[in-house]
C-alpha cells in the first residue's frame, strides 16, 4: 500500500474579484503482484483503496472520506468517490522503474460518467484534466514517483521504511 496526498491552493481573479481555493486530495493504492517474469518485470493490479477529498471554496467546504463516507455524497467529491474499488495494470522492471501503465480509460469513464456535466465546454474541458492527470502516460511518472523508495541497503522480509517526495 502507499498513500499519496496532493494540496493545491489556487488564488484567481476575476473581474477584480479575487477567489481562494483549497484543495487537499488523499489516495491510498493497494498493490497486487499478479505475476513476475524471468528478467524480474512485475506485472501489478494497483487499486484504489481509500479516497478522501477536502475542499475550501468561496460557495463553502467539501468533505468526502471513503472509510468514513456521508449519508449523501456531495456534487463535487463524486468523481472522486467514483475512483473507490476501481483498479488498474501496472508493470515494473527489476529495478523499481514503473515501465507501463494502462486500464486507466475506464476508471476516467467511470468518474467522467459520476460528474453530470450538462455544459459542452466544461465536459471538454474536464475530460482534458482527466486524460492529462489520470491517463496512463501520465500515471507512468505518479506511480514512479511513489515506487521509487528502495532503501540502498538490502531489504529482509518484515523490514520497513519511509521516503517522501515533494512534488
């Protein structure tokens, strides 16, 4: 498992109006090692496991955790919540370097299919951010950036350790 948190705070203005987002997204992977070939490349079942999202909005904050959900999920969190239980294949070499990634389309239709988006534009618009934050090339450096996390040391069964990155 490893759990990845993005914060983003965005100041815009517009018509001399100046509006403050905050964001914080959290995501927990489960890894399932589904096989290992001779030259050591694994192929890996990633599933989301948890999901949790807060937002800080001028209209007022948002709250969503899986492990912890709402009776009513809000408008704004059901991309999100739509990601839960959804898998897809990872491939890493011996060396820990993420080489492939693919079966994101489908979890981008599940949450793209959970936004309701009435307007052409915004629907262009989000499924843009969608392909260019959660499609597969781009998955390729998101996961590397967490599998990266070797110790230089040789590991044992049951050991242990942190790495963190900012990205």
């Amino acid at each position: 498992k490893s759990e990845m948190v993005t914060r983003q705070v965005v100041t815009q203005s517009f018509l001399g109006n100046e509006q403050k987002m905050d964001q914080t997204i959290g995501m927990t992977y489960r890894y399932d090692v589904e096989n290992v070939v001779p030259d050591g490349t694994a192929a890996i079942k990633v599933t989301y496991e948890a999901l949790k999202m807060t937002m800080d909005l001028p209209t007022g904050k948002v709250d969503y955790d899986s492990k912890n959900p709402p009776a009513e999920i809000p408008a704004t969190a059901k991309g999100v919540a739509a990601m839960l239980g959804q898998s897809f294949k990872m491939e890493m070499n011996s060396q820990g370097t993420v080489t492939k990634v693919e079966g994101l389309a489908a979890v981008m239709e599940r949450v793209f299919s959970q936004l309701n988006l009435a307007d052409p534009a915004a629907k262009a618009m989000v499924d843009d951010m969608l392909k260019k934050q959660f499609g597969d090339d781009a998955m390729v450096g998101t996961m590397q950036n967490m599998m990266a996390t070797y110790p230089e040391e040789a590991v044992r069964v049951g050991d242990t350790w942190t790495t963190k990155a900012n990205v």
